[in-house]
C-alpha cells in the first residue's frame, strides 16, 4: 500500500516553510542595512580624518621658511606674479565663503570657506656656487627633491631669504646641479648673498576648498601656484574656519573670529567640517545635526556628521 503526504500535511510545510524563509530574508535585510550604515559611517570618518591631518600639516607650516620666524627675516619674492609675495601677513590668509578669493584652477568652488598657506614644504639641498645677489642662478648640491622647470623656490641662510621662479633646471651627471632663475619669470636681484650653508627648497601656496568633481560629488581640493587641483576627499558638504587671534603679541589665543582684521595675528585655525554618506537612503529619519553656530537639515536620507581640529600655526607660537 502507497502513503505520502496528503493535502493538508503539504500545505502545512509550505507554510512553514514560508515562515521560516520570510525569517530569513527579515534577517538578511536588516543586517544588510546594518552593513550599509556601518559601512557609510566608516567612509565618513576615514575621509574626515584624511582631510583633516591633510590640511593640519600644511597650516602647521604656515610661513616656513627653513629656520627662523619669517617675521625677523629679511624676504623678497623676485618671482613674477601670480606667484604672491612672500611674507608674514599672506603666509596663512582665509576667504569667508570664498569671497575675495580667485579661484587658479578649472574645478567650481562649491560651498564653504577657502583657505589658503604660503611656506616652504621640502627639505633643503645646500648652495654650492653662484652666491651673489647679481647672479641669475644657483647652483645646488643634487636634487633630491625634484626641482623642475616652473616650481617656485626660496633659498634662505636663516637671516634673508629670496623667493623666485626656476626657469631651467640642468640635468645629467654629476653632483652640481644648476638653477637658472632669468628675468623671463623674475624681476631684481636677490636680497640676500649666500655662502654654502644656505639652502634651497620647494616653496608654494595652497588653497584648500569644496569643488564639484566630475562625477557631480562635492570634494575637499587643493590647488596648487600651478594651478592644477587635487581631489584629497570626497562627500565634504562645507568647511566653515575660525581663526584663533593673539592680540597682545604673547604667543595665546586672546579672541576667535570668521573675519579677522589682522591675518598676522593668527596662531590657530579652527577647521569645522560637515561630512556626508557617500549613500542615500541610509536614514530612516530626517537628520539635523548642529553645524557652524546653527541647524543643518539634511535634504537627503544620508548621513551627516561633523568633525573639527583646532591647529596651532608653529611658526607664530614662542620658542619652547
């Protein structure tokens, strides 16, 4: 005799099977939504992160110029515009919102406030001949760090110092190397006439603001006295600085300001941050989050989150 399931026993496994695997699939959405919001949360604080040591580094260099304070050195910029002069007041300068700022590169600014840091940021490659003011080159010992053709560079003996436009750079054997500096990108003699202990290293000025990159994301970039911008990180919403002020020259913060009147009285930067999931559809809920003295509302179901560093500008705090 033949036995099986009947109708009533088939449709009762059906249903638990049905159960079981509408379990499953609850169980597989909600950690797949787990994923995704820890993931999205990940790239938010690895790019805050990035961004921020990026931009630390270079505000701690504000004004370096090898040794010194650039405050007590005599410097002169013989490169011609639109290279900037080299000097205290300029060394670290912010654009609230952007404005007054002229953007050198081909990426549309965005949002939030540019801020821009002048100083030396390579090692030095000591003088070896070709000292004198009057001379149209130096000659240094190696290269390297790279010099080319078009970089802009300051030699320096720690009491003067001379910022201009390599013309030519020479190339092939030998340990002397030549640095031409003609009147075609430079205007003047140098100030300061050098011995071998001088030295020389690559100078520039770069400008850190929220573009729009080519796939219609906003990013942090810096740009470059080249002109050419470098995406550093994407999903930046805004970046909105304060600046800590010395008034009284004792090396403290005494007040902040967005706006200050006195660029030379900066010893800190205060960068602010507001950072977005690169997905959509992650919150479940409208987010606000507190952001530069107010609300932000998200426009979106992404992630927001805000990160900041306060960094002292090293080169205008006392000697420890």
């Amino acid at each position: 005799m033949q036995s099986g399931f009947g109708l009533v026993e088939l449709m009762v496994a059906m249903t638990i099977g049905l159960i079981l695997l509408g379990g499953v699939g609850y169980v597989f959405i909600g950690s797949r939504a787990s994923f995704r919001t820890t993931e999205n949360l990940s790239r938010i604080q690895e790019n805050a992160r990035y961004a921020l040591d990026m931009m630390s580094r270079d505000i701690r260099m504000a004004g370096y110029v090898g040794c010194g304070n650039i405050a007590s050195m005599i410097t002169k910029t013989i490169a011609n515009p639109p290279v900037p002069p080299m000097t205290a007041g300029n060394a670290l300068l912010g654009y609230d919102n952007g404005s007054g700022w002229t953007n050198p590169s081909s990426i549309t600014r965005a949002a939030g406030d540019v801020l821009s840091v002048m100083a030396a940021f390579s090692n030095g490659v000591n003088l070896t001949g070709n000292l004198a003011p009057s001379n149209a080159n130096v000659q240094i010992n190696g290269n390297p760090d790279g010099f080319e053709t078009g970089d802009v560079l300051i030699v320096t003996n720690c009491v003067n110092a001379d910022v201009f436009k390599a013309t030519t750079v020479s190339s092939g054997g030998g340990t002397i190397i030549t640095v031409n500096h003609s009147n075609s990108s430079n205007t003047g003699n140098r100030v300061g006439t050098y011995g071998t202990d001088a030295f020389v290293m690559r100078m520039n000025q770069y400008s850190y603001f929220i573009g729009t990159n080519p796939a219609g994301n906003q990013a942090l970039y810096r740009v470059g006295l080249n002109g050419q911008a470098e995406e550093l990180v994407e999903h930046v919403e805004d970046m909105q600085l304060r600046y800590g002020l010395d008034t009284n020259a004792d090396g403290t913060v005494d007040s902040y300001s967005t706006a200050p009147g006195a660029w030379t009285q900066v010893v800190s930067v205060t960068v602010n941050l507001l950072m977005r999931s690169p997905d959509n559809n992650i919150s479940t809920a409208t987010q606000s989050v507190t952001f530069n003295n107010g609300t932000f509302t998200a426009p979106d179901s992404r992630l927001y989150q805000v990160y900041s560093a306060t960094v002292a500008v090293r080169n205008r705090l006392p000697a420890m």
